[in-house]
C-alpha cells in the first residue's frame, strides 16, 4: 500500500489527498507537524532531502515528492489527464503557473497571515508584494475562466486540480474574491465533480 506524508490543512498535500479520493485509491496516511519541524528530521529528509510535504512512499518503496509531479504520476492514463499532446503541456503549463506565480503567493500569504502567531520584520516587508503577486495570479485565472469553464480542455482535470487547492483557501490569506465571479463560479464546478473531498479529507 502507498504512504502519504502529509499536513492536513496543507493544500500542496490536499492536491494529493484529492486526487487519491477520485480515483479511489487507498493508502496509510502520516501526519507530520510542519510547525514543529517533523519534515525536517533526518529520519523525514531521507524520504526527502527538501523536507517538505507531500511525499508519497509508492509500492516498491520509492519516494517522490512536489505536489504537482505526485498528482501527474497518480493521474497519468486516468480522465484527469488528457491523451492529447496539447492538452497535456497545457495542463503542465498551469500547473508550472501555480506553482511559480500563485502557490507562492497565495499559499505563503494563507500560511503566515493564519498558521504564524507573528510575523518577523522580513515578512511584514515581503507582505505587500506577495498580495501583489497574489491578485495578479487570481488575475490571470480570471481572464482564463472568462472563456472556458475548466482550465484545459473545458474539462475538469488535474490543472484545476492544483489551483483549486489555495484558491479555494485565498481567504485565509486575506485575499478578497469578491471581484472574481468567474473563479467563484469555477470554485462551485470544482467542489461539485463527483469524489470531491474537503481539504481536512482523510482516507
Ligand atoms: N512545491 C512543493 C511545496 C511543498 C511545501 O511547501 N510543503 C510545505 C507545506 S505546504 C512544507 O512541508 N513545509 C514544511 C517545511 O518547509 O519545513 C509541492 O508542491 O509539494
């Protein structure tokens, strides 16, 4: 059986969780204390030398890890991911998006304004400019959503798979989506594919 190290309110590791649930796979489950260093033992950093979540223990005991590269390999030769050549470097160039110009944004924000009791003198300087680059990436995802009701194919598939993952937590981070009806409206798509599960989801 497949090991999934994970945080639960972790989006990277909710792609992951997400993903397991629609295609029903079953799996152990290891809870790790981000907050109290548990990724960062050495005993975690020979599953993976980045000592982050999610990484996922397959089968044959190999390690992988990046939330993104997980999900591809689940997903791979299933709906969520398209034979079509385009489709799939389509797929790839948004999940690359999210994970340059949004999840360091959106995520980071989410994780210092809500899970950090204080922030230190460097993130208070480096705030504004993430929430910047935060609305500039919702932005995007907006004038996308305009003209197709899923990001690749107008199917439902892993790119909105890794983007629902902090934008449907964009709050937390003190991010207003009141101005983005059409992320709104694809937020509602997403959370009602059949085999949806919330972000606190365990197996
Ligand atoms: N690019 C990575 C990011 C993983 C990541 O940032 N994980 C965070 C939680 S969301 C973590 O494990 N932080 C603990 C640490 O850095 O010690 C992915 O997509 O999996």
């Amino acid at each position: 059986m497949m090991t999934l190290y994970d945080y639960m309110v972790s989006g990277n590791g909710y792609k992951v969780r997400l993903v397991l649930a629609h295609l029903g796979l079953t799996y152990k489950l290891v809870e790790c204390d981000i907050l109290k260093g548990e990724t960062r033992t050495p005993e975690f950093l020979a599953r993976n030398p980045n000592g982050r979540i999610p990484t996922l223990q397959l089968e044959d005991g190999t390690f992988l890890f990046e939330s993104d590269a997980i999900i591809w390999y689940l997903a791979d030769g299933t709906p969520l991911v398209s034979k079509d050549r385009l489709a799939r470097a389509q797929t790839l160039q948004w999940m690359f998006f999210e994970q340059y110009s949004h999840e360091p944004n959106i995520a980071v924000a989410r994780f210092w304004k809500h899970y950090l009791p204080k922030l230190s003198p460097l993130q208070e300087m480096r705030l504004p400019e993430i929430m910047k680059s935060g609305y500039s990436a919702l932005d995007v995802m907006e004038k996308h959503l305009a003209v197709t009701p899923f990001f690749v194919a107008g199917k439902y598939g892993l790119a909105d798979i890794a983007l629902y993952a902090y934008t449907h937590v964009a709050d937390e981070g003190g991010f207003d989506l009141a101005a983005y009806p059409k992320i709104n409206a694809w937020l509602e798509r997403v959370a009602s594919q059949p085999g949806h599960v919330p972000i606190d989801y365990k197996n």
